[in-house]
C-alpha cells in the first residue's frame, strides 16, 4: 500500500526560524517574519499540491488563524489538495459542525480531512468558555463524534448525554464523500475515543519503539469495538542533499534561539496537561544535549515549540530509510513540516518523495477528481 504524506499550513506565521505554537504556548509567542496571508499560505499550499502531498494540517488555538475560514479560502486557490482542518469539538454544536464539513466537502468537491483535538490545556479552554476538565472534554469528544456520524449516516439523531443533548437533529444534505477523522491523543481517556470514532490515529514523532507501543495499544482498543484504525505521525523534516548540510541546518535553527528563550519555553510547556506533550518534553529533558534521540530523530524543535517537536534529518536517502522505519511499525501517513514551509515542501518534495516511489512506496496522487455530487438525505419512513 502507497504511503501517505500531508503539508502543514503555518497559519500562525512561518520563518526561517523556529516559530512558536501548540501545547502550552502562550498567545503571543507565535510569529515569523512571513505572517500567514492567503497569499502567503496558498504558495504553500500550491507548492504541496505540485510535489505530491495529500492533503495539508491546519492547527487550531488561540496563536493562530481559524482553520475553518483560512482554508475555505486558500482551497480557492488551489485544485486538488485536501485540507487536514483541526477544530475543538467542545466549542462549536456538532449538528452545526456536521453541516460545516457537509457544505465545506460540496463548496471544494471533496476536499476536506478533519483533526478533532480535544483541547489539551484547560487554561485556554476557558477562555473560549469551556469549563469541563480533561477527562470530562474526552467523554464529550465521544458523544459529539457519536452525534456527528450518525448525521453523516442520513440519520435523525436524538441524545441526551452527560454533556451534549440533540433533539431530531437531522441534515438535509449529507457530505459526500464523508471526512475522515483524524484524531490523537496519549492520555487514558484518548485511548477508546481513538478506538470508537477515528479513521486515522495521529501520535507525534516519538522514536520508532515508542510509536509502535502506541500504535499497539489503539489498535487493540479499536478490535475490541470490532474497527479497524489507521496510523499516521506528525513531524517536521530537514533533508538535503547530503546529510552534512541537512545536520548543519539543524544547528542553524538551534543557534537561532537562546539558553533565556528555551528556559522560558520550557517553563511553560512543563504547565501543560497533555500527556503527549509531557512525552515529548521528556525526549530532550529541556536541554540541548543529545537532542538526536534516535538515529536521524532530532529534538531540538521541541525545546521552543509545543505539540510536534521532533524532526527527520538527513539526507534524502537517510530520511526515506527513517519513514520505513516508521512504516515498519505500522505507520501509514505522515504529517510533516519544515522551516521555512514554502522552501521545505520542495526540499521533500523533490528529495525524497522521488526516492520512496523508486522503492515502490509512494505514488504521486491523482490529480483528477470526480466532482462529487449533492446526494439527499434519506427520508424517514411515515
């Protein structure tokens, strides 16, 4: 089976430097030096259409643009990339929601992937007004997803859960095709939600061993409610030509952050309630010393920068050895980004993509799409 990869659109900023965001981060440390203009995230976005991903992650948080409304409007700039939309299902209906994706899929034939991310830091959940705790989001997470699917399934949903409460909600018009969902998590509470309700679980990029204790542990959640789940892992990407210029960018963007700014960052990562970001904290113990964690895993990103914080260094042949690793343990799709995203997307894109294909693990999709149609919902019977 041909491998998977997506972009990743930087709507809080892009640089050629490290730029802030993610788990713990406060509002006003995202940035860069190339604010993420439809322009700007378009060029991107194009540039990742041209060389062969997928689709393209949007995040969400109070640091960056609404992924809803930046991608509708970078999708009218673009032909055939799909957009990976994260959004927190605790702060919008999901009827509402399920509509959304419904007119999102029509309006972009077919063009929509969405990231459910629970919401990791209680802090900034409140200050969207969302008081539940982190295991009372995940129960939510379960009952919004329950009430979502059942839309897309042409049926008239009533619930009364611990947390969300439907009556005859209903779609007129059904998504076709119907979004994927992607989903993450590390916490106990993450586990069954993943296992219910998700296409494709995503795990950041922890070292092959670690991703595959995981990958094991969802994939047995998931055959226990007789499902099937595929597994995707989210990382950044330095690959040249060599692996001397490769590495030698990494200590570039070391170099551009110091001892004050880490300390600071790391002050505030370590108040955060994700459990995968408390994993990927753990990877680098705050400090710059042996930050190369696996051979060609690099976790210097991680020591300013919440959420993903680990890179494939390496040149092209060295980084598409690590995918296989990856692949070996079960990974499938791959979300990737690099510094600056514009630049990096042809550096893998030209690098190592042409490299997996000759090895018979990546074919460049289709660029053709069948418009898809507006089907009815199913009327019920009297």
């Amino acid at each position: 089976m041909s491998l998977t990869f997506h972009w990743f659109l930087p709507t809080s900023g892009d640089s050629r430097h490290v730029v802030g965001g993610g788990h713990g981060t406060p509002v006003n440390a995202a940035g860069g030096d190339r604010p993420p203009t439809v322009g700007y995230l378009a060029q991107i976005a194009k540039a990742a259409e041209q060389v062969g991903f997928e689709a393209a992650l949007t995040p969400t948080g109070a640091w960056c643009e609404d992924a809803w409304l930046t991608t509708a409007m970078v999708a009218q700039r673009t032909e055939r990339l799909k957009f990976l939309v994260a959004f927190r299902p605790g702060l919008i209906s999901p009827t509402l929601a399920a509509q959304m994706a419904g007119s999102y899929q029509r309006q972009t034939e077919g063009r929509l992937l969405l990231n459910v991310v629970t919401g990791g830091e209680s802090r900034e959940q409140r200050a969207y007004g969302d008081t539940l705790d982190k295991d009372a989001r995940y129960a939510r997470t379960d009952e919004f997803l329950a009430i979502v699917r059942g839309l897309w399934r042409g049926e008239t949903v009533s619930l009364t859960g611990r947390h969300l409460r439907v009556e005859e909600a209903r779609l007129m018009r059904l998504p076709d095709p119907v979004p994927e969902i992607y989903f993450g998590g590390s916490s106990a509470a993450a586990g069954p939600v993943a296992a219910r309700r998700s296409d494709v679980y995503l795990t950041w990029g922890e070292p092959p061993a670690q991703v595959a204790e995981k990958i094991a542990w969802v994939r047995g959640l998931a055959e226990a409610e007789g499902r099937t789940v595929r597994f995707g892992v989210r990382l950044h990407v330095i690959t040249r030509d060599t692996s001397e210029q490769a590495w030698a960018e990494a200590q570039r963007l070391l170099a551009g952050f110091g001892p004050e700014e880490v300390a600071r960052a790391q002050q505030g990562l370590r108040l955060s309630e994700s459990e995968g970001q408390k994993r990927m904290l753990a990877l680098h113990g705050g400090t710059r010393d042996n930050l190369e964690i696996h051979p060609g895993l690099w976790a210097g990103i991680g020591l300013v920068r919440g959420g993903a914080g680990t890179a494939l260094v390496g040149s092209h042949d060295e980084v598409a050895d690590l995918i296989e690793e990856y692949r070996a343990v079960g990974i499938e799709e791959f979300v990737l980004s690099g510094y600056p995203h514009l630049e990096e997307a042809y550096w893998f894109g030209e690098g190592v993509l042409p490299r997996l294909a000759a090895r018979g693990l990546w074919t460049h999709p289709q660029h053709a799409q069948t418009p898809t149609s507006v089907r009815p919902a199913p009327v019920a019977a009297a």
